[in-house]
C-alpha cells in the first residue's frame, strides 16, 4: 500500500493509523503519522576517506533500535529500509578527504533513524534525524574505518591509546569513535583487547580488524 493511501482513501488531514505491509506472508505493523502532500526532499553531504567503495543511503523507522538495523544491513534487500537515497559522484576536498552529495526524495515528515552505509572496513553511521515539512539540509557526516577512532583515515597507535584509554575508564569516547574502536563487535564496548588488537594493526603484525 503507498503512504500515501489509507483503504485506498487519500488523507485528507494528518492523522495516526497502524501501517501494514507483509512480506512472504510475514505481517509487520508500526504507528506512522500522515500528512497529505507534504512530502518533503532531504540532502547532505558525505566525508571519507576513499572513494572506492559507493556509499549507501537508507531511512528507518525510529523505533527501531541500532542492533535491528545492523541486523537489517547485513541482508541483501534490507527489507525495513523506508526511502533510499542516492548520491553525487565523490569529488576530493581540500583536505584530502571524498565528499559526497546525498539526497532522499518525497520522504513524508517525521523522525527517522538516518543510515549511511559502506561495505567492508567501514562503520555504519546511525543517527536520528527529523524531517519537517519544509525541504532541507540534514548537514554533514563522516564514515570512518573499524580502529580509526580519531578519524584521520589511518589506524595507527594513537587510535590504539584513545580505545585503551577508555578501555580502562580514563575517558570517553562519542558515540560514532565508541563503535570505530569497538573492533571485536562487542556491542559497542571497548576493551583492552580492543586497544590490543588496533595496536597490532598498526605495528603491522595482525591484519587490519574486520
């Protein structure tokens, strides 16, 4: 069913009403708000360090939490995604990292859970985001490599110091460093073992994390 519909109605006002989709006869049902044709554009602007993985974008219900939409990512269709986006071919900025222009079209207002996602050695980026009923600019994001905590596109032993740090409780991390220095795949816990593993990495003698 579009969104846009209701029992093949058309809204005529905002209004609350229990979605239903299915899929291979699996019925799914989530509380969604509505307002007729004030479907909105959203952009924003990707920083990385290369250019030779393609970005993807994605739009998630907000109730759903982090770990579901892992979940999701890992599958080939991902079957809860609500829009995907597209993006600009990558062009280099002045301090040496790709920049690219994202976009979501006709996304209905309201609070979505914003994913920007590359394969392999990347860290998924999830943030909250709301859409108003006015076209806008979501700002800027990065997507950095598992160890690279300090996001300067390299592991290196200052990464190794940074997770070992609050490995240990003398400091914290923001969220997005917390998930690049949790390269065990703890569920975003650093450890020692953490801080170990980037420091081999960077001494050359393992392998870079995955």
């Amino acid at each position: 069913i579009p969104l846009e519909y209701v029992d093949d109605e058309i809204l005529t006002d905002v209004n609350n009403y229990d979605l239903m989709s299915s899929k291979d006869n699996m019925i799914t049902a989530s509380s969604v708000t509505y307002f007729e044709d004030s479907a909105m554009d959203c952009s924003g602007t990707l920083t990385s360090w290369e250019a030779d993985t393609e970005a993807t974008y994605y739009l998630y219900d907000d109730s759903l939490t982090d770990e579901e939409i892992r979940a999701d990512l890992a599958q080939s269709d991902h079957e809860f995604a609500l829009y995907t986006g597209t993006g600009s071919e990558p062009s280099i900025g002045t301090d040496g990292r790709y920049e690219q222009q994202f976009s979501f079209c006709d996304i209905l207002p309201g609070t979505y859970k914003l994913v920007i996602y590359k394969t392999d050695k990347y860290v998924p980026q999830v943030l909250t985001v709301t859409v108003e009923q006015t076209s806008q600019n979501l700002g800027s994001f990065c997507l950095q490599m598992l160890g690279d905590v300090n996001g300067d596109g390299k592991v290196t032993t200052i990464d190794a110091a940074l997770a070992n740090s609050c490995a240990r409780g003398a400091s914290d991390l923001e969220a997005y460093a917390l998930a690049c220095a949790d390269v065990s795949g703890n569920d975003g816990k650093v450890t020692v073992i953490d801080a170990a593993l980037i420091n081999a990495h960077a001494r050359g003698v393992y392998r870079e994390p995955s």
